[in-house]
C-alpha cells in the first residue's frame, strides 16, 4: 500500500556534519590566504567557540572573529571567509544513490516528504543545491510550523497529510528529534545510520546505513 | 617612472552591469522553476521596481517581491532565487587580458590599487572572485573613506600613498566618480569605454576600449 514518507534533510539525505567542517577550514584557509597572521587550527579554535556562543544561525561569526583579532580592516577576511564558505556550500552532494531511491519511491506510488528542524529558506536552500526539491509534495520546516520535531511537530504533520500516522515513515539520523516522537504518534521509523551519531543507539523500527535500502524496508510494511 | 596606478572595480575590471542582469534573470528563472505562477518579464519589472525603491545593496529583494505576490510560504522561492543569484555572481569574470595587464604592470615597476564606491566587503568579494586581490597593493573603498569617490576622497588617498598626483594614474570607467574628481587633484587619467556607460562622453586624459592599451598609455607619461 502506497505510504507518506518524511525524510529529514542534515545528515539523513547529505552529509551536512563533513560539508559543515569542511566550510568552516576552506573559510580559514581563505582569510590565511589573504594575509591573516594565524595558524588554522588557532582560528579554527577561535570560530568553534563563535559558533558555540552565537549559535550556528548567527549571520556574523567571521566579522566577530576579526573583532576578537584587533583586525583594524576586516573587509578583505570577511569577504574571502564568506566566499569560501558559500562555494563550499555550493558544492553539498547528497548521499550515494539518494536522488535515484527518492525517484524509484515516487514511481512505486509513495508520497515523499521533509520534515526537518531550521530556517525555512536555508533548508529550501539545501534542497534545490541538492538537486531533489521538486521530488517532494511538501516540505515540513520547524519554523513555518511554529516548533521543532516532537510529537507535537509530527501530530500536526499527520494531520496536514490527512493519513493515518500508520501509513507515514519517518526516515531520519537522529533518535530525540526523529525516531522517538514519529514513534510517539503511531508513524513507522527508520533510522538512517549516516552522520555524527551513527554509532548511537536507536529504538527504531528499522535501522539501515545505505539509503537503497529503505524500498526493501517501505515494501515490507 | 614607476606610477600608482588606481583601478575602478565595477565596469571597469569585470562587466559588472551584465552579471548583475544575468543574476536578476537567474534568479527570476528559479523562482519559476520552483512554481511561481508569473510570467519572466512581469517578475522582472517588480524586481527591477523593487530594486529602484530600496536599493542595489538591501538585502531582501525577494522576500518583498514574493510579500508583492502575496505569497504564504515563500521561502522556496527566496531560497531558489537568492541561490541562483549568488551561482552567478560566483561566476563572474574579468574583462579580457586583465589579470595579465595588471600583472605585466606590476612587473614593469608601477604599484596598483583599487578605488571604488561600495560597501567593502562586497567589493573584496569581486576582487578574490576575479582571482586578482592579491595584485593589488592596497584597497581604498568608499566604506572605509567615509565619502563616495570625489575630490575629497581622491585627496586622501593620494596622501596616504604619499605620492605627488602627478605620479598617479586614475582608471575608471566613469565621468563623475573616476575623471572628473581624479583630474580635479591633478591625477593622470584614463577612461575605460566599458560597461553602460561606455558611449558617453569623457574629459579624460586618454581613452581606452581594451585593457591591453593601458601600458602602452602609462609608458608614454
């Protein structure tokens, strides 16, 4: 029978943890390029705090980051630390075979969606650079919803879709916001077992570390 | 005699007027892909409407124009607009022959500078994308300066490069901000016949279509 599946987009459909950190060196790598006196790791250091402190949202890490430097002229840092960082941005590449599986779950008769926690027009962001935007009927973001994935969050996702929650899935890499409260409202889960939790345990219906997995799991149902 | 020789970024290094209506008619032809149920052209004359009243540098273009369009969710829009207007930007390109005429004057002995309205970051940005910021020996921006290109401005920079104007060179593709005042502290001259403004008239020192005329010009000083 024909499902509703959600998938979340960090770390479930591309690797957001390695493109994020691999942003964050090219940034520094940039602003050394064009004349920064300071080792990589010193202001790889110094912009890890920045993010732990103005969250990772915060549009101005790097002019702060200058800030902190004394640097009298930041512009020429600013501009070539955001410019790496976009390019690298730019660049994000799902996960093996995403767009192929997404492509064979919609010709098998399956609705897909998203639902995931962030900034409405970066995630729509992530999706069209990713090439899948238009594959999906709906796209479900924390801040159009009003609240982050809980069961709260994916109540008012079943109702939207007019379903059962028994005939939705939730596909994600993370316990707290994905597994444990699709569970919560009756929807069936499985945990993808890609990005910075991977090793972490999981209460899931199903687990998988490869993406071409999930037909066989959604068939099963 | 070895010069300083001041370069103008926009219509004068890369055609700035192309690549900011390529980026508009990107960022128009985004939004339709992504569904927006309007017309290229009508788009384009709110942007350009959008544009005139708050500004090139406001930083929300988009958001007003799908607000215009009284759209209820529309960060699949702004997301696929703003995303294909920074693909094109990324993608600019200097006029021909100028990394290589820049370098070959640097090579002859003559030290290079930018001068330029904007705000600086931006401006930095053009400069890294063009792969040629390093060339230069320092970057006087509007920004920073605390005026717009003028008389006033062109006498602080002469000062600070402790140069007598006669030994400095003004290149730029403008009459108002780049010929008149440059000519006004008694800088040499030329004017780049480029970008919208390349028909109109000049009472600049020499003249010039193509880059590569630029050290012939200088040598005969």
């Amino acid at each position: 029978m024909p499902k509703r599946i959600l998938f979340d987009i960090d770390d479930t459909l591309f690797p957001t943890t390695e493109f994020a950190e691999l942003a964050r060196r090219n940034a520094i790598r940039a602003m050394i390029e064009m004349g920064m006196r300071k080792s990589e790791n010193e202001l790889h250091a110094m912009l890890m705090a920045i993010i732990a402190e103005k969250g990772s949202n915060y549009p101005n890490h790097f002019n702060v980051l200058c800030a902190r430097l004394k640097e009298k002229r930041p512009a020429r840092f600013v501009a070539a630390a955001v410019g790496a960082y976009h390019n690298t941005k730019t660049s994000i590449q799902p996960f093996p075979a995403v767009p192929s599986t997404l492509l064979s779950l919609r010709e098998a008769g399956h609705k897909i969606y998203v639902a995931t926690n962030g900034e409405a027009t970066k995630q729509w962001d992530k999706l069209i650079r990713l090439q899948i935007a238009l594959f999906f009927e709906d796209v479900f973001v924390s801040e159009e919803l009003g609240e982050e994935k809980g069961p709260s969050f994916f109540r008012k996702v079943v109702k939207r879709l007019g379903a059962k929650p028994g005939d939705c899935v939730m596909v994600g890499d993370r316990e707290d916001a994905d597994i444990i409260p699709a569970k919560a409202v009756g929807m069936h889960t499985i945990r993808m077992k890609t990005g910075r939790h991977a090793a972490a345990k999981s209460s899931a219906e199903f687990q998988a570390n490869d993406f071409r997995d999930i037909p066989k799991i959604i068939k099963g149902l």
